[in-house]
C-alpha cells in the first residue's frame, strides 16, 4: 500500500490543472461496448479506477489503443462474451464498483449481461436495485446467485415503457440509458438523475446515433435505435477535483489558480465555498482563489440560526465534497453543520481530524457540528490511514495545512480517484512525499 509523508504549514502558489473526471470516464467508457465501430475519448485521468475498467473492457476483447496521455481508442467489434461466466472476470469485476455500468450496454447489444458484487468506497449501503428494476422493466430477467454473489440480466431484446425511478441514482440512470438506447421502442425515465456527467453521457450518445431528448432534465425519452456508430468524445474536468483544490488554497492559505475548470458545469459548488467565506474570482474559464492570509468566516441564516451544508441530487451540492467542506470548516470562524444524506458511513472519518485537534462533534452517522479553529490553533500532523477517496484526499489538505508531519496510510485510496497527486502538489510548493 502506498503511504504519504507530508510536511504541513507551508504556503502554496501557483496554478493547476483538474484532471478529466472520474464520475464521467466510467460511465462513458463503458459506451464503447454498445457498436462494433471505432470510439475515441480524450482526457481520461490516468487513475487506479479509471484504469481497472480499460484494462476489464480489454479483457473483454475491446481493442484498446492508447493515442497519448489521456487518449484512447476503443474498438468493441470482437467482444469475448465467455469472458463474463469466468472465473477471472468476478474477481476482476468485483473489485470496482463501476463495473456495474458494463451490464446495461452488454444487456442492450448482445443480449446478456454479468456482474459480480462489485467494490468500490466502504461509505455505506450503495444498493443496486435501481439498476435491476430499470433492466427488469425494459423486458429483462433477472438472476442473482446468492452463494458467488453473482447478478445476471438476460433479454432476446429489449423493449422500451415507462419508468419512474426509486431514486434519481447517477449511475443507474447511466444503465438504464445505455441499455434503452438499442431497445424496441420508447423508453420515458422520469426521476432521472441530470448531473453535468450524465448529460455528458447522453450528448456521447446522441453523436452516436441514438435518440436522447430531455437532456439535463429529470424526464428522459429514448426512442430506441437498430444500432450505433462511433464518436469522438471528450470528458469534463473533474468538479470534485476543482472543489478540492479549492478547499486546499483556502485551508493552506495559499493563493492558487485552478485552470480551465468548465465554469457553467460547476452547478452550486462556488456558492456553497463562499458560504464558508472563501473568496473565489471567475477569470475566463478559471477560478483565482487569492491567500485567505486574514482566514475566512461562516456565513449565518439570515435569522442568525447556524448554516447547514448538506447533499443532494444534482443540481443539488455534490456529496462527494461534504468531506472537503468539513475540512475546510475546521479552520473557519464560525460553525457550520454538516448533513451527509446519502451515505452513513463517510463522516467516520472525523475521528482523525479530532486526533488533529478540530473541533467537531459527530451527531450521528449523518451529521457532524464543526465548530472552527479560525487559524488561532492550527490542526497538528498524525499518522493516519485513508478510509475511502474523498475522506484521503480531505485528510491530505488537513495534513498540508497543519503544523508537523502527517504520515497517511493506504494512499492507493487517494490514487483510486487523483492523478499523480504527490507530484501535482509538489509543483506548487507541497512537501509531499510517497514512501512505498
């Protein structure tokens, strides 16, 4: 396992660039397996995730050609269907999570599709109904082998109804779409998920040929198609990415310039950090975050009561940044509450920020009080291990910001989901080293 050694208190400057988004190349990687017709995708972030899923579409048979950093093509023409019944495949599938996203195209275009339990983050219940039930009402079977924990979908073809989703889920909606897109007929969604990433996805699919309408709405109508054709596509920046790096200058008070960040797909994220007190400046495409050298203040309601930062669906805050906002608080002045609706396992991370020396108090599974430092006691370095990528990369900024060395364990969970993060760092004044 990869271990990081960070000296914290040292100012950053500088610029630096997000990586393609993570949430956006597993889904539309997994595109490329609905025609036989060459794909080609650029600025896919070169990450654990990210790679295990080329390397599980190759072992599917898909030609992977890789054109230059963050480029490749993908040509699904020869796709080796054995290889989802082998034993090889559930342990390879089992070990990330968007693998799921392989079943709704390989269910579309050939009439099967396979999965084991996949893995991923341990945040809590992320349960797959969603998906299964979106399968189930286009006209597939269902399977699940309880003793391997094995799922299966099967349909001679698909055809399109009326689906009202149990949640607006990001990545069952992804299934459900790829799967519908081939499928006799028209396909309603209603209650779909309409995150910048998702809409991405159906734009890839619609240069494709297929017939999406309602694109960045909650009610999708697919009008299904005999087949599709290849593309060219290219993957947003990563917004969680941007979120923090923003949580970093703020915390390190540090004057960064984070580039080409794709302003009007950020949604809420720079007004939920100004709520916080961080001052963000748009330059162009950019975002200039000036060295908060005098620290920065909670905003109140306006009747004085405690703000509240919590998630929701999109173009709700993100749940994915609740733990950089929960960081970033601890040095604020003021306190703030902080209500993870979604997963009942990812504010345990705390316990280590306490260790630190913030004040928080975790109400239960779901809400954390975090009452700030204000920089007048700075968080002091621990040794610590990271639990999942969010929480990582959350006590990575605590680290850079707090007096003495942190030693962080289990880094392979922050490079699951950040690209070359000790040397992205160091280019801006970081010391950060990696101790394998």
């Amino acid at each position: 396992m990869g271990t990081f050694r960070i000296e914290g208190g040292a100012p950053l400057k500088g610029e630096i660039t997000p990586q393609g988004a993570k949430n956006e190349a597993l889904q539309v990687l997994c595109t490329v397996l609905l025609t036989p017709e060459k794909v080609t995708i650029t600025n896919i972030p070169d990450i654990i995730d990210v790679n295990k899923l080329i390397a599980l579409l190759s072992n599917l048979g898909v030609k992977v050609q890789k054109l230059g950093h963050g480029a490749y093509s993908f040509q699904a023409d020869e796709v080796n269907l054995s290889y989802i019944e082998s034993e090889a495949f559930k342990k390879e599938g089992a070990a990330l999570r968007g693998s799921i996203m392989i079943v709704g195209p390989l269910l579309a275009r050939f009439g099967k599709g396979y999965i084991p339990k996949p893995g991923g983050d341990k945040i809590g219940r992320r349960r797959l109904d969603t998906h299964f039930e979106g399968f189930i009402n286009l006209g597939a079977k269902f399977r699940y082998n309880e003793e391997d924990h094995f799922y299966g979908v099967e349909a001679e073809r698909l055809k399109g109804t009326y689906m009202l989703l149990d949640e607006a889920s990001v990545t069952g909606t992804a299934n459900i779409v790829m799967a519908a897109v081939l499928a006799e007929g028209k396909t309603t969604i209603y209650n779909a998920a309409c995150e910048p990433y998702l809409q991405q996805l159906c734009n890839m699919l619609n240069s494709m040929g297929a017939k999406i309408t309602g694109v960045g709405s909650n009610l999708l109508e697919i009008e299904g198609v005999d087949s599709l054709g290849g593309c060219e596509h290219r993957i947003l920046p990563d917004m969680i990415e941007i979120g923090s790096w923003i949580g970093l200058a703020a915390m390190t008070q540090s004057e960064i310039t984070i580039k080409n960040v794709s302003w009007d797909n950020l949604g809420v994220i720079p007004s939920t950090f100004r709520k916080l007190g961080i001052t963000l400046e748009r330059r162009g495409d950019d975002i200039y975050i000036p060295a908060h050298t005098e620290g920065y203040e909670i905003q109140s309601y306006i009747d004085g009561s405690i703000l509240t930062i919590a998630d929701a669906p999109w173009p709700g805050f993100t749940p994915d940044l609740l733990s950089i906002v929960l960081v970033v608080a601890t040095q604020a002045r003021g306190s703030v509450l902080i209500h993870q609706k979604m997963f009942e396992s990812r504010l345990f991370f705390t316990d280590r920020l306490i260790d630190m020396g913030a004040q928080i108090i975790l109400c239960d599974p779901h809400r954390a009080n975090v009452i700030g430092l204000g920089f007048k006691s700075k968080l002091r370095g621990i040794l610590m291990s990271s639990p999942d990528i969010r929480a990582g990369i959350s006590l990575l900024i605590a680290a850079l910001s707090a007096k003495g060395v942190s030693i962080i364990q289990n880094g392979d969970q922050i490079d699951r989901g950040y690209e070359r993060i000790d040397e992205r760092l160091k280019a801006i004044g970081a010391k950060i080293t990696r101790i394998d």
